[in-house]
C-alpha cells in the first residue's frame, strides 16, 4: 500500500512554510511602515495634552476651557463625517458611544483639567502613566478575558509604584489633585473600553467623531454658561493651547493613532504608547519649564516596565 507522501510530515516541516506566510510581503512593509509614522504621531499629540491645558488654563477656566475644546474638536469631527457621508451608527450602538463620550470626551478631559490646577503636569504624567493598566483590568473584565498571574502581578505593582509616588510627592496624604487623577484614569479606561470593542465594529476614528458630536448639544449649553461666570483672558499661549488641546489632542490625536493601530496592530501600537509619560515629562521641563522632581522619571520609567510586563503576559 503505497505511502501518503504529505500525512507524515511533522509540525516541525510546515513551520518555515508557517514563518514565510507570517513575515510581512514587500508590499506590505511601507504600509507597516505608514502605520508604525501614524501611531508614534498620534502618541506624540496626546503627550503634548497636559502641557497644553496649562497654556490653556492661562487664559480660560477649566469649565469653559473644557467645554469651549468639546465643541471645537465636535465642529472637527463633524466636518469629517459630513464630507465622508458617514451613516448614523446603529441604534445598538449608541449605548457604547455614551460610554465612550462621558469618558475620553467630557470625564477626562474635565478632571485633568481641575486637577492641574494644583498639581504640575509632570506630576499628572506619572500618575496618568498608569491608563493602559487601568484601561487592561477594565477590558478584563468587559470582555471576560483570564489574564495571567504575570499580568495581574505587574498591573499591580505599576499601581503600587504610582500610589507610592503621589504619597511621597504629597507629603504622606492624596490631595484633591490626585483625587481628580485617578478618577481621570477609571473614567478614560471605561471609555477606552467601550471604544475599543466598537473599534471593531466600526472605523475608530467613526467612533470618537460620534462620541464628539453626542456631546455637541451639552457641551454647547455648558461652554455658553461656563464663559458667562468665568473671566477669559486671551493670551497666545492660552488660545495656543485650546487649540492643540482641541483639534491636536482630542481630534488629530485620536485620529491618527487608530489608523495607526489598525495598520500595526494593536499590540506593537501599545509598545509605542509607553513613551507617552516620558514625552509628558520632556515637555513639562522644556516647553513650561517645570522643576522636575528626581522621583518623577524614576517612577515614569517603573510604570513602563510593569507596563512592558503586561504586555508580553499571556491573556
């Protein structure tokens, strides 16, 4: 009986065939390359977001300045969508939008923005270095994924390191602050949930324009009263920063990173964010000319590895 020539063959023989299949085509490396420019962009626009509420802060209040970059970044994204001829998101759909728009659009940027009020932006960056954790025990828990021990141990230890850091630098007690921060980080983490389940669904970019425009109608009525109590005072620095904080950060930022992320994939764009704490801290110095405390980078740089860490953990 003659032999079946390719039943025999062990797992081990299909593997260069596996590897070959797997490695990007020629054809494929300057869309890698494409994506790889798109995402980095998009981590260098969100680095730049403290910095440039602190410039905005010289000139608005935080409730005006957070609503008045609301509805430019809305004004944006609406402008896309109209010219896309982008259909309405289902109705089904809608429920996560709000999720996302009461995290990313209105809860994050609103408690950040009270929040540097007090506290310096490097301080902040340290703490807000801690949202991919946070971001990876809400998606945990959405999704109803088992992380790994190896997971769980440096998702906790990156909260251990921050907690340690805010004590120190406050003196043994959390001020009002790093209240407003780490609220910050569990309003973010739940949007960036909800955003990243309906990413697949639906270009990213789509669904941070809808959760802009679900937010047109409130955040219009909010800005009108926010800048009939509190005084403006417009300097260059000050419209500088709602710009960027507006169009740059909310808008460009977002936009350019999930293009970047859909071209790379999701785990090689995670490996670009973890410069986004340190980039903070690099223009906390150079841009506002902040004193940078000596804890602040060594604290940075601990939340990166537990982050690298949580990374490579098997889910």
């Amino acid at each position: 009986m003659p032999a079946r020539t390719g039943a025999a063959r062990s797992p081990a023989a299909h593997a260069p065939a596996a590897q070959a299949a797997a490695a990007p085509t020629p054809a494929a490396r300057p869309a890698q390359r494409g994506g790889t420019l798109l995402a980095a962009l998009g981590v260098v626009a969100f680095s730049l977001t403290f910095p440039s509420t602190a410039w905005g802060l010289e000139s608005f209040g935080p409730w005006s300045l957070v609503a008045v970059r609301s509805v430019l970044a809305a004004l944006v994204a609406g402008t896309f969508l109209l010219a896309g001829r982008v259909p309405l998101p289902e109705r089904r759909h809608w429920a996560g939008l709000a999720v996302v728009a009461g995290g990313v659009v209105i809860g994050f940027p609103l408690l950040t923005t009270l929040a540097l009020r007090t506290s310096t932006t490097s301080h902040a960056a340290v703490v807000v270095g801690l949202l991919p954790l946070t971001t990876a025990v809400f998606a945990a828990v959405r999704t109803g994924r088992r992380p790994s021990r190896t997971f769980w141990v440096a998702a906790v230890s990156g909260a251990v390191v921050v907690l340690g850091f805010t004590l120190q630098q406050s003196g043994g007690a959390l001020s009002t602050g790093d209240l407003y921060l780490f609220g910050a980080l569990l309003v973010c983490a739940a949007g960036y949930t909800e955003g990243g389940r309906l990413a697949r669904l639906m270009p990213g970019w789509q669904v941070v324009g809808w959760a802009l425009v679900l937010c047109l109608p409130l955040m219009t009525a909010g800005a009108a009263v926010a800048l009939s109590y509190e005084p403006v005072h417009l300097t260059a620095h000050g419209v500088a920063g709602l710009v960027w904080v507006a169009v740059g950060s909310t808008f460009f930022g977002l936009y350019v990173w999930y293009r970047g992320m859909a071209a790379i994939g999701i785990p090689r764009a995670s490996q670009l964010q973890l410069a986004q704490p340190l980039l903070t801290l690099f223009w906390s110095v150079t841009v506002l000319g902040e004193d940078l405390a000596p804890a602040a980078p060594l604290a940075a740089v601990a939340v990166l590895v537990c982050i690298a860490a949580t990374q490579r953990a098997k889910v």
